[in-house]
C-alpha cells in the first residue's frame, strides 16, 4: 500500500477543528478505521511529516485524557 494525501478524505468525513484566528496548527495525529473489502475492520495511524515520535506519544496520552475526562483550558478559568 503506497502513502496517500489525506486531507480531502478528512474533509469527505467531516473531520473539523475548533481552531481559533491566529491559531497555528504544526502537528497532526490521526486515527483512521479502516473496513477492508472482505469486511474485516482495521485501524491505522498517520501523522504529519514533521512529527516526532514522542511527540506522537504525547499527543495520544493527551487525547486519551481529553476524551475520558473533558478539556479545560486554564487560560480561559476565572481566576476566582
């Protein structure tokens, strides 16, 4: 199987974002099922060019993190 552009699948998926202006995305992790033609169903992981592998380690900690426990930004908090 060669490499394969994915942006145009994201976006045929709806795969959005909740970016801010100014916002400067540099890395990406994404987590793809996959349902092969005899029905069997697989996962593969692509990441952008430029990402290390303890950053992708990291990333995945995080979004296990967000997803079980929700996001808070401190910035946003009221400070009392």
């Amino acid at each position: 199987m060669a490499d394969q552009q994915i942006g145009q699948l994201l976006d045929t998926l709806g795969v959005t974002a909740d970016l801010d202006d100014g916002d400067l995305p540099v890395d990406a992790l994404v987590l793809i099922k996959i349902v092969k033609p005899d029905g069997t169903i697989s996962f593969i992981k692509a990441t952008s060019e430029s990402l290390d592998w303890i950053t992708s380690l990291g990333m995945l900690t995080a979004a296990l993190h967000i997803e079980n426990n929700g996001y808070v930004n401190v910035a946003d908090e009221d400070d009392g």
